[in-house]
C-alpha cells in the first residue's frame, strides 16, 4: 500500500463515518489526509495528525476522533492504528500490505512515480539564457542542471511544460564580441573591454572558414560579418555542449527578434493603453512603483534607445501571448533586484504577479577556490566541467542542494569510485539490484510467484515503506520546485536498499532450494532497480547497469 492508497483509505473511512453521523462534518469538509513516516520506527510505518486537523471543526476532542478513527481502520484488511499523544494516528499495515507495493512499481514501470499534483498548469520555464559571447560556465551548469531536473519533475507531475533559453543576442556586447572575433582572425590583440578567451581565437577560424574573404572587406562589413557569423558559431558551441550534457530546450527565443520585430514598441503601447507608461524629460517610463518596485523604469531613453527593461517587458508579453499563464524565471544570484522589476511587469500588464510569474535565484558556485569570468579568460567552462567529472557527477552534485544555498564542490571527491560519493553510492544501489537480479535469473528466481507476506523481514518493510514514499517526493519536490528532495530521497532508499542486500538472500545458499520468500524478494529487488533508475532520470543521471 502506498502513502497515496493510506491517505485514500483514511479519507474513505471519514466519510463513511461523517455519512453514518458520527462525525459532524460534510462531505466538502474532509481533506485528503497527509501520511508521514514516524520518526521513530516503533511507533509504526506511517502517522496521520488528520484527526486533530478536523477535530474543531467537528466539534470534538482530537483524542475522540483519533479513538473513532482507529476503530474503523482496525476493521481494515491488513491494517491497524494507534492513538499517540494529542490525537496522532499511528498506523502499522501487515508484511502483505506493505510489501505490495512491490508489485505495484514493477506493474507501473517507468510510470511509477508519476502524479497529477500540477495538471492543470502551463508553464513556461526560462533557464541559463547565457549571452552567447562565450561558452557556458560553471554558474551557467548550475541552472543547466536545476532547471532540466525541475521541468522532468513538473512533467512527471502532470504539468504543461515548455523550456526556453532567452538568447541575449542584442546590445553593446554583441558588438564587442564581433570587434574582438575580428581582431582574432586579424591576428591582433582583443580591443579594451572585449572578449579575451581562447574560444574566441576558435570562433574566429570558424568564421574565417565560411568567409575566407573576411579581411578583404571593408572594416564595417568586416564587423558586421564577424559578429553574425561569430555569434552564430558560438551559439551552435553553446547547444552542443547542452546536448552533452543531456539539457534540450523546446524554445531558443532570439531577443534581437523582438526588436527587429517591433515587439519593444507594441509592448511600450500595450502597457500604456494599461494606464501605466508615461513621458518625462523626454523619456518613455513605466510606472512600477505603483506595484512595489523600487523605482520607476526608464523603457525608451530620452535619444529613443530601448533599454533591457524594455526588452524584458516585450519578453514578458511575448510569453504570455504564446499562451503561458504561468512563468517561471531561474535567474543568478546577481539577479536579485530583477524580481520586483518583473512582477511590477506582470502587474502592469494585467496579471496577477503571485500567479503568472515566479522567479527563483540560485546562489554562486565554485570549484576549490577558482575564480570565473569569461571577460578575464579563465572561466570554468562546462565543456572543461565535463571532460574532467563526468555529466552524471555534476548533475547529480549541482541537483542535491536547494538552489539558494552557496556551493562550493571539491572535484576530486566527485571523481572518486567509493561510497562516500553520494552520486557512486546511488549508482551503486541501483547497479547492486542488477547484479541481484542477474544471479537470480541464473539460479532459477524468477518472478512467477508473489506472496507478499513472505517480506516480513524488518529491512524489507524499511524498504517497502521507502519505495511506497516515492511518487509523493516527485509532488513535493515539483510543488516547492526543488528537485534536491529527489536526491536526498534517492540516498535514503540506497541505504535502506544497502542493509536489505545483507539481511536477505534473493538467491538460496549453495545446494538450498528456491523457495517463495526468494520469489517475493526478487519482485522488492526489481521494484527498488525501478525507483532508483526513475529517480535518477528525473535529475538527467543515468543508472548503469554494472560498475
């Protein structure tokens, strides 16, 4: 039985009884109920506060709602309950009601795990939206991976999800890009305030292989053809190492589209017609105070330049008319004052801020003590990343802490083959279950047969309750946006997976014969191969099947 099952039957036993009168409450009144692990194994496999939840309500003590309640559960097949406390519901369920669970992972497959929680919800997920003058870094593979693992998590939750990378593809830095691919294919020095890495040196012999004739044109076509060309070459370096690195987006948005399609404008008109733009000093502002910004934003200079703001505005409407109610932003640590700045936006175009935008910022991420700016040449690019740990260990390292925390990651821990390495130790489980089901398929242990209540080990129904918590760590994990709840579960369920590996034998000792307990624990070995590989495909890391 699943947490989800437990929660159900609890409900339905409330209902029963609000229905027979012996709880005065409707039927509208009574909730889902949440179902928790104790934290103390002995007090049972899950726990339920709902009676003291209700009890107000009803007009009764918790105690004598927990006590009606228990009653009732107790006439449940395979289940019995407890009053703790105020009115806590401690619930035991027997060996062949817990370890059904197993069945019903392996039945469900790649599915388990899977909830409705945000069905419902479009949404419209920006993230990374690096400026493409150089290759990501190490900041950028932050959100690569936190944002990639949080679009798997609200699909598997039932969302409407679409990925974007906003291109940042207009602007003085483009120019300064396109100065300093030209200086490179000249075989000069970068110019003062542009680009010095060595990939630019690689941008520009790619240019010079389109455009042989690059340094026979004049000096302004000359620019103009590197900063296109060179811009378009680091663009196609930047989806490559996406690729590698397992991140697809559905939507390059260009922000040089929205000016060349005149969207700035129409923007700064649609906000007007709002009742919220107005001249001053010959410049064109939006009234964002008037939604708890700060200051008002200065949207067309008073030469008749658009600023960022502009463009974010234009961005924000063009979103939203391509049909994303919801929008959530994942933006770097020195991104903090755009979080007013953008929900003013939304306000001011009409929405509800709290509904239609959500922004997350992550905190800084280092590598022992290395300082990074492509600017200086000495970033930590995510090609580098890669080359040197291996997608699986940084995607599952980045993925495990909440995104507002700083990060500093030591390397060569990560690179290390033992099980003080988090990703090793989870990779492991899932590898062990593996081996297991080898060495059964070889012995003879077949999944033909299932007896439940044969798992009536204490490991196995630490193991049963871990794998029957999954698909509400996915909901939670979605719902509060942070898939590091993914990874701390999945280390939870390889420990309690680890010491029910050495407490029980899928596979009979020597000359003993195969009897149903070893069938049973075969059907618990493949349902904890399946949690963990769901798991780790909900953080974009693979499950190896041997190490």
């Amino acid at each position: 039985m699943t947490p989800a099952e437990l929660a159900t039957l609890i409900r339905s036993v409330l209902l029963d009884a609000v229905a027979a009168g012996e709880v005065d409450l409707a039927a509208d009144d009574v909730p889902l109920p949440r179902v928790e692990r104790p934290r103390q194994r002995e007090h049972g496999d899950w726990s339920t506060n709902i009676a003291m939840q209700l009890a107000k309500k009803a007009g009764t003590n918790p105690r004598v709602l927990a006590d009606l309640l228990a009653a009732r559960l107790d006439a449940a097949e395979g289940v019995t309950a407890e009053i703790a406390g105020p009115g806590f519901l401690n619930i035991r369920l027997a060996a062949s009601t817990a370890a059904e669970i197993a069945r019903t992972v392996v039945e469900a497959g790649p599915a388990y795990g899977q909830n409705t929680s945000e069905a419902g919800h479009t949404v419209n997920l920006e993230f990374i939206s690096g400026n493409p003058t150089g290759p990501l870094h190490i900041g950028h593979t932050r959100w690569a991976a936190l944002g990639d693992a949080l679009a798997r998590l609200l699909r598997a939750s039932g969302a409407d999800i679409s990925t974007e990378y906003y291109i940042n593809d207009a602007g003085s830095q483009m120019d300064k890009f396109g100065a300093s691919v030209l200086a490179r294919a000249k075989g000069e020095d970068v110019p003062e305030g542009g680009y010095p890495g060595e990939y630019v040196a690689e941008r520009a012999g790619e240019v010079l292989e389109q455009r042989p004739d690059l340094l026979e044109l004049p000096d302004d076509e000359a620019l103009a053809v590197a900063r296109d060309l060179g811009y378009r070459a680091q663009l196609a370096a930047i989806r490559r190492t996406l690729d590698h690195f397992g991140v697809h987006f559905d939507v390059w948005f260009s922000e040089k589209s929205l000016h060349d399609g005149g969207a700035v404008d129409q923007a700064v008109a649609r906000l007007r017609e709002q009742g919220h733009v107005f001249d001053d000093n010959g410049a064109v502002w939006l009234r964002t105070t008037d939604f708890g910004d700060d200051k008002d934003r200065v949207l067309i200079r008073a030469n008749g330049e658009p600023t960022y703001f502009a463009a974010d505005a234009a961005y924000y409407l063009s979103k939203k008319d391509r049909g994303f109610p919801e929008k959530i932003y994942l933006l770097g640590a020195d991104h903090h004052g755009y979080v007013g700045r953008l929900k003013a936006i939304a306000a001011c175009a009409g929405d509800d801020p709290s509904v239609s935008i959500e922004v997350l910022i992550g905190q800084l991420v280092n590598i022992a003590g290395e300082r990074m700016g492509k600017r200086r040449g000495n970033a930590i690019d995510m090609d580098e990343l890669i080359d040197w740990l291996g997608t699986d260990a940084i995607r599952y390292s980045l993925a495990r802490y909440p995104a507002d925390s700083p990060l500093s990651l030591e390397g060569e821990k990560l690179r290390e083959q033992n099980l003080d390495n988090p990703v090793y130790y989870v990779q492991y489980a899932h590898a062990r279950t593996r081996n297991v089901a080898r060495n059964a398929a070889q012995h003879g242990v077949t999944r033909d047969e299932f007896d439940p209540s044969m798992l009536d080990h204490e490991a196995e129904a630490t193991l049963s309750a871990a794998l029957g918590q999954f698909p509400g760590v996915v909901a939670h994990a979605a719902r509060l946006r942070e898939p590091h709840r993914v990874a701390r579960y999945l280390e939870s369920l390889a420990a309690a997976y680890h010491t029910w590996y050495q407490q029980c034998r899928v596979t009979p000792r020597g000359d003993d014969p195969i009897e149903a307990v070893h069938h049973s624990r075969l059907w618990l070995n493949d349902a904890t191969t399946q949690v963990i590989a769901n798991g780790l495909d909900l953080l974009g890391v693979s499950a190896p099947e041997r190490m």
